[in-house]
C-alpha cells in the first residue's frame, strides 16, 4: 500500500495540533516541490496527509498560506544551517563545512531546496518577497564566504571572487538537484561523497 493510500487508511484523529500541522505541512512541501506553487494542489495535499481539505483552511487560511508557512520553515532552517557552518577557519575547509551543514538540513527533506527557490512563485506579493528575504540571504553568506577563504589566502583580483561566487552557487545547486534524482541517499552518504570528490579534486 503506498504512502497516500495509507494516509487517507490511517487518518489523523487524536494526533494533537501540532503534530498534525507539520504533517501538513511535510505533505505540502513535498507536493510544491514536485509541481511548483503554480501546480500544487491542496486536494493532493489533503490526500497525501490522511486529513479533509477544510482542515487545511483552518489551519492556514488558505493555499497561499499554507505555502508561505512551508518556505517560511524551509527558509529558516537552510539559513540557519548556513550561519552555523560560518564558525571555523576561513580556509577550503569552510566549503565543506557549508555543504554539511545543507546537506543535514535537507535530510529527510530535501525538496525544501526547490520550495526557496520556486521559479513558478509570482514575480510580486508576499510568497515572492518571503522567499526573496531567504534567497538573498544565503546568496550573502556564500558570498561573504567565498571572500573570506580568498581573502585568507591573499589569492585572486575581485572578478575572481566574483567567479567563484557563481561557481559556489552553481554547485550547490548542482549537489541538491542531484540528491533529489537519488532520494535514497541520507545526508552522510552525501558528505561522505563529496569529501571523496574533493579529495581527488583538491589533493592536499
């Protein structure tokens, strides 16, 4: 019996609110992120969390708030997530500390990625500047990031930082996309992969 059909089996009645709210909202995430906000639906949410559609608009309003509260808790986590990794020397090493750090956010849930950076979100209105605020804020850690191991190294002239700024995103997005075709590996298979590939990328 697969994972919807036994939601709609099982139901939820009993499970306290806020149990209930975050299986809500596991199902939303997961839902939005395969179709995008344009395409997901909340009759396939209601389905996939084992409750009844109304439920969803009391506890969120409406689709667009049910939305807002899954990039909201996406948001925060990958943010913070980002932020702890920050502590530390500001050498090479700090690459792999920042993509440990995603990657054990994103156990268990790594469509999260997709849920920020959303290219079917409106261009305007508060789902668009919600995401906006994480988008922009993780794009400014790299950053900062990326100057601080260059600076370190006294390495490089600004387009070089400028350079690898983009490559860093462009790998970062890289890795996620390709732990969401490969859902079977947990965040250690992917830490343990990507020390494996720097090893021989960057030999010490």
């Amino acid at each position: 019996m697969g994972k919807q059909n036994l939601a709609r089996t099982v139901g939820t009645k009993g499970m306290p609110r806020k149990e209930r709210e975050q299986l809500i909202l596991d199902a939303a995430a997961e839902e939005f992120a395969r179709k995008g906000y344009a395409r997901g639906s909340t009759a396939e949410v209601a389905a996939r969390a084992g409750i009844t559609k109304p439920l969803i608009y009391e506890y969120f309003k409406s689709r667009d708030g049910l939305y807002l509260a899954c990039v909201i808790r996406a948001g925060s986590r990958l943010v913070a997530a980002v932020r702890s990794a920050q502590e530390g020397p500001s050498d090479i090493t700090r690459a792999a500390r920042t993509l440990e750090a995603i990657f054990r956010a994103l156990e268990s849930r790594v469509h999260d990625w997709a849920l920020v950076y959303d290219s079917t979100l409106p261009a305007e209105g508060e789902l668009h500047d919600a995401a906006t605020v994480y988008r922009r804020e993780l794009n400014r850690l790299g950053a900062a990031g990326v100057a601080e191991v260059l600076g370190a190294a006294r390495a490089g002239e600004a387009l070089d930082a400028d350079l690898a700024t983009h490559l860093w995103y462009g790998t970062v997005s890289a890795a996620v996309a390709w732990w969401r075709h490969h859902p079977e590996q947990s965040a250690e298979d992917m830490i343990s992969r990507f020390a494996r590939l720097s090893a021989v990328l960057h030999p010490r």
